[in-house]
C-alpha cells in the first residue's frame, strides 16, 4: 500500500521520503543478489576507509621528519590520542593491545568521517558491522579477563566495598550490565550514525517544495537548506565523538579485564 | 535475489508482511522496514568488515605504529638532546661571564695600582723639585743678604768719607787749619757716639 502511494506520489511529483534507502546494500556489479562474498556498496566504503587510513597514517609519516608536515601531526595527533587514553582509562599493562584499539578506533572514525561524503555509504550505520565490533571487543576483554586472572576475574561481579547482603543482588546487576554491553556498546555508535543520516536525507526531502507550491517553498525550502547544514554541522561532530565513546568504552572494558578488582 | 521475491509479490502485499517475509526491497528499489536488520545483508557485512579490520590491524601495526613512534621517540630524543646542549651553552656562558668579571676586576686593582704607583711618583718628584727649588731659594737668598751687607758697609764707608771730607772743608771754610788725622779721629769718634 505504502509503496503504491510512494509510486503515485514520485509520478504526481509531490514529496518523495526515502530516507531509509541510503543504507541498503546494493551489489556494485551486476543486479543479482547480496551473498557473503559479493563486491557491495560497503566492500567499497570500507575499502575507502582502508585506504583513508592508509593515507593518514603510512603516506602521512612517509617523510619520517623530526618537524612534522601537516599530515604528519594529524597522524602523530591520533596516535598520541589514543595511545594516551589507553594508558590513562587501562592502564600501562593495557599497552600491548594498543594496535588493536587504535585499528577499532580508525575504523569507526574513518568510517564515519567517509560516510559524510555526500553520496556515500557509511557502513558504521549498520547495526551488523558495530555488533560484530562490540561483541569482537567482548569477547577479547572477557577472555583476557579469565586468562589474565583466572577466576578471579569474577570478583569484577563481587563487589567488595558494598555491605554483605546486597553483594548478591549487586552482582546479578552487574552481570546483567556486563552482558548487555555489546548491545548498548553497538546500537550507541549504528543508532547515532544511522538517525543523523536520516535525519538529513528527510530535510532533503523537504527541499524540492519550493517546484512543488512556491507560496510554501519560499519558507520551506530554504529553511530545509539550513537543516541539512546544521544537521550536517552536527553530524562531523558526532562522527568524532561516536568513534571517541566506542573507543573509550573499549578501554574501560580492557581496564576491567585487566583490573576486575573494584 | 530479495528483490525479485519483491518484485514477484510487490505491489500486492503489505509493507509488513513483505518484512516478515525475509524481503528488503520493494519493487522500485526503496527500502521495507530498516535495512540494518535485512538478514540477507548480514553475512556480506561481517565478512567485510573482517577482511577491513585484518587489513587496517595489519597496516598499523606493521608499518604505521611503529614508524610514528619512531619519529616521536626520535624527536624526543632530538629534543633532549637540545636541551641538554642548551645546559651546556649556559654553562659555558656563565664560566664565560664569570672570567669576563674577573678580568675586568683584575683590570681595575691593576689600574688602582699604576694609579698609586704614578702618584706616588709624581709625589716623588714633585718633592724633589720643591726641595731643589727651596735650596736654591735659600741660596738666592743668602747671596741677598750677602749683597745687601757689602752695600751696606759699602754705604757706611762712603758716609764715613763724606763726613771727613766735608768737617774738612767746613773746617778749612771756617779758617782753620785742620789736621787730617785729627779730623777723621774726631770724625770717627763722632760716628761711633
């Protein structure tokens, strides 16, 4: 019925909303079907995220140079970010995961950064690529907890400064919260990335009005001009932030695998 | 191959049973319900975010990581060392000061010095010179005095003839007949009266 009405109203020439349309998953070649190993709209995405990347952090200390180029102390200012925040929220022995966090940290800010191209796909918009990220940093954290103490990683449940009786009740909440991180950790960053984009395709929408009623297209159109600007103002901000918090709520994680004791 | 089940069943069915029905898009390519949670879509994803995230792991932990911390501990090192080399130059600048003060210190005793020094002989001299002059003063004056007696006896004599000769006139004038040797007796017993 909806899509009977969205035919009918793209040939009468009203509105037409999409917004959701930016994030399906097209083969780039061809018209078939999306299997696991197709070439999509997001292998070419993430390979411009690799490649972004790759720009920043290899071409960019290329030179090597004592007194840094542009490019350069970006590049030398990201390592430096997140090196520190791994040192400061982990902990020194949280050090040696370091890589790992800065590839989780490039990848979400990256990804959110290209995705702002007008015309681009932002593959951290999906609840599949973020869950996969969520439940990879679960997993390594919960693991190196065991590893790393035994059972002993189960004090993190046990918290010892809380008086005796509520221990239980406190460590059934705490092994709830513990559970539910991968699902706030992920829907945080693909709800955040995936809103503002629709958000903004549907103040695009509202931007023909001034072809359709130009009594109400002079208010309308400019007005929804300015939205997609401060919308999209709002957006680079959100790009960093979302990165910063996933990246951040890892290394909280890290620390509690590291250090379970309260 | 979703979007040939849509096209197949498009048009007719309901948004929401297509939805149910597995199908992701409708017959004109929009979107039914949110793609993020089209599960056909899934399997593509993962697979392609793994392959990116061995790709981005591998890169900065091969090649970028190490190759930026090797410039950040180089500058550190660089910096280091330029301060270090700063210490230094102050250090030397401070011993440079220190022999600068020295020297000028060393420079003004040695002009106190020669200043007494020259004071001293200037004092020598100058004493010398007022004695030499004193002397010779003394002398001067002695032979003064000397010259002022012999004219002053020169003097005395000459009163002494003066006086003879004219009680001789006078005498001769009056009438009498003088005596030479009485006169002057009388003359010189006169004077010394």
């Amino acid at each position: 019925m909806a899509t009977d009405v969205n035919g009918a109203a793209e040939q009468s020439g009203g509105l037409v909303f999409h917004p959701m349309d930016q994030f399906i998953i097209k083969p780039l070649f061809g018209d078939g079907g999306v299997g696991i190993f197709t070439v999509t709209n997001i292998t070419l995405w993430m390979a411009i995220t690799v490649l972004a990347t790759i720009a920043l952090l290899v071409l960019g200390s290329s030179s090597r140079s004592t007194i840094p180029t542009r490019m350069q102390s970006i590049a030398e200012l990201a390592y430096g970010f997140i090196r520190k925040m791994v040192e400061d929220v982990a902990g020194r022995d949280a050090l040696p995961y370091f890589p790992y966090i800065m590839t989780i940290f490039m990848f979400v800010v990256m990804a959110n950064f290209v995705g702002l191209l007008p015309g681009a796909f932002t593959s951290t918009s999906h609840i599949g690529v973020t869950a996969v990220l969520a439940l990879l940093v679960f997993f390594s954290v919960t693991i190196i907890g065991f590893v790393k103490h035994g059972a002993g990683f189960l004090s993190l449940f046990w918290i010892s400064a809380a008086p005796l009786p509520l221990r239980p009740i406190l460590a059934l909440i705490e092994v709830i919260s513990y559970f539910v991180r991968p699902v706030s950790h992920s829907i945080r960053l693909a709800g955040n990335m995936m809103a503002g984009h629709a958000v903004m395709k549907v103040f695009a929408a509202f931007a023909p009005m001034i072809i359709i009623s130009t009594g109400i297209g002079l208010v309308v159109t400019p007005l929804s001009i300015l939205a997609i600007a401060a919308i999209y103002a709002l957006e680079v901000l959100v790009a960093f932030i979302q990165a910063y918090v996933f990246t951040i709520l890892t290394c909280v994680y890290l620390k509690d695998a590291l250090h379970p004791a309260h | 191959m979703a979007t040939e089940t849509a096209a197949a069943t498009g048009g007719q069915a309901s948004p929401i049973a297509l939805e149910e029905a597995g199908i992701c898009v409708d017959s004109h390519g929009g979107a039914i319900g949110l793609p993020q949670l089209c599960p056909d879509w899934m399997g593509n994803q993962i697979f392609w975010l793994a392959v990116t995230l061995v790709i981005i792991f591998f890169v900065l932990s091969r090649i970028a990581l190490p190759r930026i911390a090797a410039v950040l501990a180089e500058r550190q090192g660089t910096i280091t060392n330029d301060i270090a080399a700063a210490e230094d130059l102050k250090v030397k600048a401070s011993e440079a000061e220190a022999a600068y003060d020295k020297a000028l210190a060393d420079a003004r005793s040695d002009a106190q010095a020669i200043v007494a020094q020259t004071k001293a002989d200037i004092k020598a001299d100058l004493d010398a010179a007022m004695a030499k002059a004193d002397a010779e003063i003394a002398a001067k004056t002695a032979e003064g005095e000397k010259a002022i007696a012999e004219i002053r006896a020169g003097a005395l004599d000459a009163v002494k003839e003066v006086a003879k000769d004219t009680a001789r006139e006078i005498v001769a004038a009056m009438g009498g007949q003088a005596d030479a040797k009485t006169v002057n007796a009388a003359v010189t017993s006169q004077m010394k009266g």
